[in-house]
C-alpha cells in the first residue's frame, strides 16, 4: 500500500497544475485504500532495436506499482544523443484490481554507425533498488538506393553527390553538388544533413541553387541542388562520402479509416515520416603542385588569373608619392592572394599595400581583389614604373602561367628643395641669391580716417530686406487659412470650381459659335447649366434636367422671369437635338440669354 501510495504522489508531481495534482492524488489514495499493495517493477524498452544512421528512437523506462520522484539518469553513452521527452501514465482497473504505470520517454540519435549497448539503468522506488536490463542497439550505415528502384519511380526521395572533376590540386577550390530528388506529388520538408565524410577535405561555404524538374527513369522529380565548396589539406586518394541526410516527407497514413464526411478520401489522410537518405561514396585524387617549371616568383597562387596595373600620378618631383593599384581578376581562392616581390624597385621607397577584395558568386571564387600600394621616387633620373609580374598555377591547363604588365613611363623632375647651385662660365660657383622679403614692416601711421557712410540700420534698402522675412511669413499665413477655409467649406470650393467652368465654358462657347459648330454648342451649353445649376442647389450635376426647374427651384421661391428664361434654354438644348441651328448670330445670341440667367441664379439665395 505504502508503495501504491508514492506512486500517485509521483504522478501527481508530473501533472501540469495544482488542481490537476490535486485530483490525481485524491485519485491514487481511493484506489490505493480500496486494492492490496502491489509490488514494484522496473523495464526498459527500444522501439526498435535496428536502426539507419541518420534516424532516431525511443528509449522507454517504464514503472509498474511505483515510480520514483525524479526521472532517472542515463550514463552517457559516446556516439549516442539522447535526450529526455517526458512522462505518461496509465491506470486500469480491471476485476477490482488497479495497475498503474508510468513510462518516462527519451529520444536516441545515433550519431555514427555501428552496436551500442544501453547499459542497466537503476532507480530507487519506495526505498528499493530497481534495474533494467542492459539494451542492445544496431545502427546502419545508409546506403544510396539501387539503380532499379530509381529508374522504376519507387523512391520518394533519394540523393547523388556530383563531382565536376576526379582529380584536384593543392590549394585549388571544387564545388561540388549535392542534389536532393524528390518526386513529384511528394510534400516535404528542411533537408537535415547528419553525417559528411570528408577525409582530407575544408567542407566550406554550402549555397542552394536553383530548383528545376527532371525525369529520372518512370517519374518526374523536383531537384534540389546544394553547391559545396571543398579545399584539400592532403594529397592521395581521398573519398568523399557517403553524405547521409534526414528530410520528412508526407505519406498515406497507415491505418486509415473511412471518414462520414469524407467517404471518397477527397480531403487525403496522411501522415509524416522521416527517411534517412544517402549517397554513394566518391573517390578521388589530390595532387601536388609540380615542381618543375616553377617561376621565380611563384607564391602559391591557383587558379586562372588576368593582371591590371594602373598608376598616378605619372607627372611628380622627385620625393612625391605615386598610387599604383594593380587588380587580379580571375576565379581561385582571392582572399589568400598576395603580391610577389617585384624586381627593378630599388630607386623606390614603397609602402605596405592596402586589399580589397570584391567577388561576384556567394563562395568567393569568382571577382577582383586590388592591391593599393604607394611608391616615390628618390631622384629625377627616374623614368618608368618597373614591370609588375604575377605567376599562378592554372589547374586547368595543368601548368603554371605568369601575366605581366611592361613599365608605364613616367616623368620626374627635380625636387623643388634641392636647388643646385649656379656656375658662372669662368667656373667659379655663384651663391644663391637670398630669399625675397615676404614679411611687411608694420604701418605706423594709419592716415587720414573718412566715413564710408551712414549705417546699415539707417539705410531704407536694409530695411526693406529685413522686411521681406515678414511679409513672406504673412502671406503663407494668409495663404493657410484661405486652405484651411476651402477645406472646411466645401460649397464655397464648389462654387469656385463651378465660377471657373464657367469662365472656360463661356470661351468655348464663343469659339464653338463662330465656327458654327452647333451640336457641340449645345452639348457645351447643357453641361454648363447643369454644372451651374448644381451648385446652387446642391446637388450632382449629372441629375440635373429641366424636371428640376419644378422639383426644386419653384418651392424655393423667387421671380417668376428667372425661371422662364431657364426653362427656355433646357428647351433650346432639347430641340437642337432634332432641329439645330445653322446660324452664328442665332448661337450668339443664346450665349448672351445664358449670361444673363447665370448671373440671375447667381444672385438668388437658395
């Protein structure tokens, strides 16, 4: 009893809240008083004893009658992850008898192929020693799929490691390419790489190229490229793989069941799965860089390389500092380039060059690193920059090549501070002239002082320019609330729109009656009315017709002559669709009816 009672206080202590516990020890003391003591037992379990690298299991350390207060520890074990998930618990109660279990759950990730032994684990459950059994665990090295089950569309997904070349130099940059295939209709996720032999091999820079489809032999799979850089550190026959990955796929779930609501499986019932992915292992050769042929100059440059030198200025007195910027452009490892030492510099004092590399591709390959170095010249016989050489080994040629640049003239005078000294034709030497006076003797009489005239302040043009700061300040001011008076009131904007309109309209009118164009006059004219009747009652203007004169402008009130010249002109617009006008005076005339009834609405307060 006393066991069965420190089991529900440790499942209590596993419960998520203080009511949760609370229940589950009220729960544990029922049971407990109503069933005998029940004796305590320790197991340990794999859910699976074989395993690929690159996969992960559970190690389950299952308590019956009794648990411990704390989860048990497990000894580290090399070249095993294991990491700890939780606890579950389960009660029966059968026939009147109760069984509880708790099952404390880790994750296993191997992490190298071969046989591990989970050694005995041991806990302490109502003051006695319990233990596991020691587990054995076997884990395989991955292997790539068979060509057969590729070309048939059998694999979900699979994985190839590509070389561009089986045979590298010292100090040369392969990228090779790892490619993910996924067949299509295959939902998947992140790619987890988990083991990257590469023996004699600086893994660098990893860049995910661009996705593209392809048959491979039955089916049709999404490809996935991964770009690699890879630098050897040691000559021979060096192996590169097998790269093993792990990504998630979806798949049709296993234990599928026909849903009410879904009778026909349109809405798909599946499930993830992990698959562990691997890749053949490739074999290659590093070579060292020949000694024979070697330049003079060599200092380990590999690659394919172009030489630019530029310099300035070309024109200097002796002792004055001349910029050479000499570029390398190519494809190798850039940052590890250097300048060699360079011959025929000896009437020169150079300086530490300054870099600056700048590349082109995510890996640092391909691009321009400039060297900046200062030089001077120590005397006037100098007339040329030396030659700038630069010697690399070119894999591809599979021979060491040297790119110079020839001398770039130059000319240096004599430097201004060592003047020579002037001989005369009967040989005896003549001293240099001295210096001309630079400095003036101070003036001690100021002379006679004048006035230039009367001060800024008292002069009308300084203060009229003071003003100006004012007046601009006044005017914006004005200006503001006129804005802001537009923008609250937008009848008085609308009656300035409208003001315009008509402005414009009345010189189109004109135009269109000189020209006797009177179907285009009448269509001016309409829209003039509406847009000024509009505005004054407050309405759109495309809803204004001659109705309006009844509707709206009668129960208004106003004279009677107001309305009969507005309701004639509405006629006019209507029967000049049928019948129009072929004179200009008859058009001239109207225009002068229809200033007149602006003018009239205008002035009536509606």
């Amino acid at each position: 009893m006393t066991k069965l009672l420190l089991f529900f206080r440790a499942v209590a202590r596993s419960c998520g809240t203080t009511r949760l516990r609370l229940a589950c020890a009220l729960a544990g003391s029922v049971l407990a008083f109503g069933t005998g003591a029940l004796g305590a037992s320790f197991t340990a379990s794999l859910d699976r004893d074989t395993v690929t690298l690159g996969e992960s299991l559970t190690l389950s350390l299952t308590f019956s009658g009794g648990a411990p207060e704390n989860p048990p520890a497990l000894p580290a074990i090399r070249n095993l992850q294991i990491d700890y998930v939780g606890p579950s618990s389960q009660f029966s109660f059968i026939n009147g008898q109760v069984s509880s279990t708790v099952t404390h759950n880790f994750t296993v990730t191997p992490r190298q192929a071969g046989e591990f032994t989970i050694p005995a684990v041991t806990a302490e459950v109502a003051g006695a020693k319990l233990a596991t059994q020691p587990l054995k665990l076997k884990v395989l090295a991955p292997n790539a799929p068979p060509p057969a089950a590729v070309a048939a569309g059998n694999e979900p997904a699979f994985m190839k490691l590509v070389l561009p070349r089986k045979e590298i130099y010292m100090g040369d940059t392969m990228l090779a390419e790892l490619q993910l295939y996924v067949r299509s209709g295959v939902r998947f996720g992140r790619l987890q790489l988990t083991g990257f032999p590469a023996d004699g091999f600086n893994v660098g820079k990893m860049a995910e190229g661009q996705r593209r489809q392809m048959q491979v032999g039955n089916a049709i799979y999404t490809v996935i490229p991964v770009s690699i850089a890879l630098n050897p550190v040691k000559t021979g026959a060096l192996n590169l793989g097998p790269v093993t990955a792990t990504l998630v796929i979806e798949v049709p779930s296993s234990n599928r069941r026909r849903d009410i609501f879904d009778p026909f499986g349109m809405f798909g019932n599946t499930e993830e799965k992990q698959v562990s992915l691997a890749t053949e292992t490739e074999a290659l050769r590093a070579l060292p860089l020949p000694t024979q042929n070697s330049p003079p100059n060599f200092n380990g440059a590999v690659g394919s390389y172009s030489l630019s030198v530029t310099a300035g200025p070309t024109n200097v007195a002796a002792g004055d500092p001349i910029t050479v910027r000499v570029q390398i452009s190519g494809r190798g490892a850039l940052d590890a380039l250097t300048l060699p030492a360079q011959a025929g510099w000896e009437d020169f004092k150079t300086y530490p060059p300054t870099t600056k590399v700048e590349t082109s591709d995510g890996f640092g390959l391909q691009g321009t690193k400039t060297f900046e170095e200062v030089v001077v010249p120590q005397s006037a016989e100098v007339n040329a920059l030396p030659p700038i050489s630069f010697s690399f080994f070119d894999p591809d040629q599979k021979a060491y090549r040297t790119v110079t640049q020839p001398a770039l003239p130059l000319v240096v005078r004599p430097s201004a501070s060592a003047q020579a000294p002037v001989v005369t034709q009967g040989g005896r030497r003549q001293d240099t002239p001295p210096p001309a006076q630079d400095i003036v003797d101070i003036k001690q009489h100021l002379g006679a002082m004048v006035p230039v005239g009367p001060p800024l302040v008292q002069q009308p043009w300084f203060l009229a320019v003071q003003s100006v700061p004012v007046l601009a300040w006044i005017s914006t001011l004005v200006w503001r609330r006129r804005v802001e008076s537009l923008a609250n009131n937008p009848r008085l904007r609308r009656r300035r729109q409208v003001a315009q309109i008509l402005r414009e309209g009345l010189v189109e009118l004109r135009r269109l009656a000189t020209e006797n164009q009177s179907d285009a006059f009448f269509a001016t004219l309409f829209r003039l009315l509406q847009e000024q009747l509009g505005e004054r009652l407050d309405l759109p203007a495309s809803a204004i017709t001659e109705a309006v004169i009844e509707e709206h402008l009668r129960p208004r009130g106003g004279a009677e002559p107001t309305w009969a010249p507005l309701q004639e002109l509405f006629q006019t617009c209507n029967l000049a669709r049928y019948a129009p006008f072929k004179s200009s005076q008859e058009l001239a005339a109207i225009i002068t009816k229809f200033e007149a009834v602006s003018h009239q609405l205008q002035s009536l307060e509606l």
